[in-house]
C-alpha cells in the first residue's frame, strides 16, 4: 500500500528499480521503526532509494565488472531457489545500518537484494539464528554483525566471497560452525566476547588471506598452529582471555608485516617468550600479561624502532631489564610488573623519550632509579611519563617515581 499510495516518487511499474524500492521498504516496516539520522534522507523519502541514509549504490556496468560476469549468470539463469528479477540501473550493493535500533529476527527479505556486496547490521537488537534465505547472499564481501544477541550463523560457508566477517558481542554458544572452512577468501574475522569453545585452528589454520584475526575473550582450547607462518599478510592478532596452552610457535615469525600480537590471560600458554618478535619490523603493540611465559625479557626487543605497547605483566619472567631496551625508541607504555626481574633498573631506558607509563612494581628490582630516567618526568615545561611506579627496594625520590609497590 506505501508503494501505492504514500511514496512520493509514484512510480509505475515499468521502473527498473521498483522491485528494489519495494525490497527495502519491506525491510523498514518489518523491522523499524529505526533511529533517525539528522540531517539525513530518511527510508521512504520521495527520492531515489540509493540517496536514503545507509544505503549506497553503484551502477550496474561497474558492478558487473566486480562481480565477474555473476549478474549475466542471475539474469539468464536466476538464483538456486528459482527467484529472478530484474536488474536497475543503480543497484544498492552496500547497506549500512549500525546503531538504528534494527531489531527483531534478521529480515529474510535482505535476501532479495541478492547484488549486497556489503551488509552492516552491527549494534542492533536483532536475536536468533541468520534466516536460511539470507545464505542466498552469494555475492556478499562484508557481513558485519557484531553487538547484537544472534546465536546461530550454521551455514556461514554458504558466503563462498565472503572477505571481512564480525560476529564478535553476540550470544554464540559451542564449537563454531564447521561450514567456517569455506571461508578461505577472509581477511577479516572478529569472534571475540561470545561463548565460543574447543579447537578453532583445525577450522582457521589454512586462512591464508588473513590480515586481522581477534578471537579473544572466549573459551577456545588447544595450541596455537604452525600453520601461523603460512599467513603472511597477518598484521594484527588478538587471542587473549581463551583455555588456549602450550608455547607461541616460533612459525609466527615469518609474518613480517605483523603489527599488533595479543595473548594475554592465557593462563596456559608459557615457556620464553620468543626472541623472533624482535625482527618483527612493524611491530607497534606486544600484550603478553598474565600468561606462564619464564626466562628473561628477550634483548632482541630493542631492535622494534615501533613498538609503542609493551605489557608483560604477571608472568614468571626474571634477570635483568635488557638494557638494550633503550633502543626502542617509540615506547610508551612499559609494563613489567608482577615478575622476577632482579637487579637494577637500567639507565637506558632514559633514552625513552616518548614514555608515558612505566610500571615495575612487585619485582626484585633494587638500587636507586637512574636520573636519565627521572628527567622524562619533565622535559621543558610538559610533563611526558606520567606514571613511573617501582618496587619499594629501588630508592627513589618522591618528584620522580608516583609510587612503589
């Protein structure tokens, strides 16, 4: 009826994206009514739908382009379950939707928009399991999910193009899906904060387009894959707070473009802790805390000129501070406590003149805090290390440490 007699566009019936305008607004009733975005064309508003908020549209030639000839496929053959329709000129390929108060059951109907190449549903109210028709979303690249209360995505290998994946802060329960292992196209995938649990790497381990992986904040079990080595274009890795145990593999090291690595609360994982992090030349951010890693602090670190984030807290680490720490010069944060470091602090680490936050409390750690390290307390008229909290054995003047524990 709204199509008939309230759009304001009257279109007839020979439009080529009536179908589509008609799609769209059938999702809008099932599912709204949604946050208004001032300022914004709202769904419904008596313009082209590829001008309303959180919908873009590309022109059919440069989308067939893309998608490799699949739109000629549709058209002559139509989709596995038998629907065809036609294709508009300017087709909506991405939908954008996040933080609109969507809420409900995932429509079914975002299946008849069957050219989505991207899908944005993040931090909404949507609940259950991915409608069986939305697996007809064959050409889909991006499916963004996270912060809803969904608890089923079984058939999840049926996005056989799928690249960027982000299920993490929903109410996911179990083993994940075996269809995962279809997915070897992803670049992306986010899994954390759910109840995710067992082996997950005989599913990821063969992922070779992997860049970002974050799985952390489940419950997921076993050793971490040699197979690590094989995804070269890793650059970002965050698994901390699983049952995962053993040792990080030394195959972890090839991944040369790797930036940020996270492993902490990982009560099971020990042993040194690598010295191949410091060939790792990119690499910014290093999160091991509150793991089981022994041995000393590898001398090799101070080769990473980018490290800005080093946080081994509470492990069973000791001997000394390297001193060749100093030569890492883009540091920031330094969080060493909660171990057996002995001996002194050393001098070098005032050569640190980015530091912001050092903490070497609950160490062995003695004798009196070097005054290279106390003048980054001040430099000029702007105060740059914030917080320098030390054992209460190192001797320390009041103007330089924030306190000793």
């Amino acid at each position: 009826k709204w199509l008939v007699y309230e759009d304001g566009m009257e279109l007839g019936a020979a439009k080529d994206h009536l179908h589509q305008r008609f799609t769209l607004m059938v999702i809008y009733f099932i599912s709204g009514p949604w946050t208004p975005v001032e300022g914004r064309l709202e769904w419904g508003s008596p313009v082209h739908e590829c001008e309303w908020e959180g919908i873009f549209c590309k022109d059919v030639e440069e989308l067939e382009d893309e998608l490799e000839g699949r739109i000629e496929e549709l058209l002559e053959v139509g989709r596995e379950d038998g629907i065809k329709i036609d294709v508009p000129q300017r087709v909506a390929n991405r939908l954008e939707l996040r933080q609109r108060l969507v809420s409900g059951e995932v429509p079914a109907e975002f299946s008849l928009l069957y050219y989505l190449q991207h899908l944005d549903l993040e931090n909404n109210k949507l609940i259950g399991a991915l409608p069986t028709p939305l697996y007809k979303l064959f050409n889909l690249q991006t499916l963004f999910l996270e912060q809803n209360d969904l608890t089923n995505v079984d058939a999840i290998g049926e996005y056989r193009h799928l690249e960027n994946l982000a299920l993490s802060k929903n109410n996911f329960q179990g083993p994940v899906p075996e269809s995962f292992k279809k997915l070897t196209k992803l670049k992306t995938l986010y899994l954390h904060t759910n109840g995710f649990t067992g082996p997950v790497f005989d599913i990821l381990k063969d992922f070779t387009s992997m860049e970002l992986l974050d799985i952390a904040y489940n419950k997921f079990e076993g050793t971490l894959p040699s197979e690590f080595g094989n995804m070269k274009n890793l650059t970002k890795v965050f698994m901390g707070h699983n049952n995962f145990n053993g040792v990080i593999p030394e195959e972890l090291g090839l991944c040369k473009n790797l930036k940020q690595f996270q492993v902490d609360g990982s009560h099971d994982i020990g042993g040194p802790i690598p010295s191949f992090f410091g060939q790792l030349p990119e690499l910014t951010f290093l999160k091991l805390d509150t793991c089981a890693f022994t041995g000393t602090l590898p001398m090799s670190l101070g080769n990473l000129e980018k490290l800005a984030f080093l946080d081994v807290n509470s492990n069973e680490l000791g001997g000394n501070i390297p001193t060749q720490l100093g030569k890492a010069v883009s540091l920031k944060t330094l969080a060493l406590a909660n171990n057996d470091f002995e001996g002194v602090i050393p001098s070098e680490l005032g050569r640190l003149t980015k530091l912001e936050k050092v903490y070497l409390q609950n160490t062995d750690l003695s004798g009196i805090m070097p005054q290279e390290v106390c003048d980054l307390r001040n430099q000029g008229n702007q105060t740059v290390l914030e917080v320098l909290i030390v054992p209460c054995d190192v001797v320390c003047e009041e103007t330089c440490c924030t306190s000793c524990s």
